[in-house]
C-alpha cells in the first residue's frame, strides 16, 4: 500500500490517487506553469476581486429579499397562486 505523493490518500498500487494522477497528466501535457497560471487566474482572487464577489452576492440577496416582500402581500386577499382559487376559477366556468 502506497500514500499518494500528492494529496496523501492511500493507494494499494500506485503512487498518486486517481484525481492527482489526472492533474499530474494535465501537467505533463500542458507544463506545470501554465497549469499554475491558469490556477492562479482561475482559483485565486485579489482584493478587488474579492470585493466584488461580495457586492454581487449582497445583490442578489437583496433582490430575493424584496421579491419574498412583495409576494407575501396582504394576508386577508386570496393569493392568486393557492388552489383554492384555482378551484373557484373552474368552478365558475362551468
């Protein structure tokens, strides 16, 4: 039994686990600088960017906010999604 060379998962047959070892193919194709580069473009994020993931999350968090105001509403008015209105609806038609 073997302990993976990269994350230390234990192998019974082989140096690396499945995953390292498709990321360690990834790098002998493409070079560990690139795969660093586009890791680091990819993964990591600067202050600014950090900033702005926070502002778009608060956003969208604010719009759900106010879409759950308005379809709570006015209690005493049916709301026009229950199926008790719908039933009225079919049984008006007929």
């Amino acid at each position: 039994m073997f302990d993976c060379r990269i994350c230390g998962e234990t192998q019974i047959y082989n140096y690396y686990c499945e995953d390292c070892s498709i990321t360690r193919r990834i790098c002998l194709t493409y070079g560990k600088k690139e795969v660093r580069d586009i890791l680091e473009r990819v993964c990591l994020r600067n202050k600014k960017q950090m900033t702005n993931k926070i502002n778009i999350i608060k956003d969208k968090l604010d719009k759900e906010e106010k879409k759950d105001k308005k379809e709570l509403g006015d209690e005493t008015y049916i709301n026009p999604n229950e199926s008790v209105f719908e039933e009225l609806k079919k049984k008006l038609k007929k």
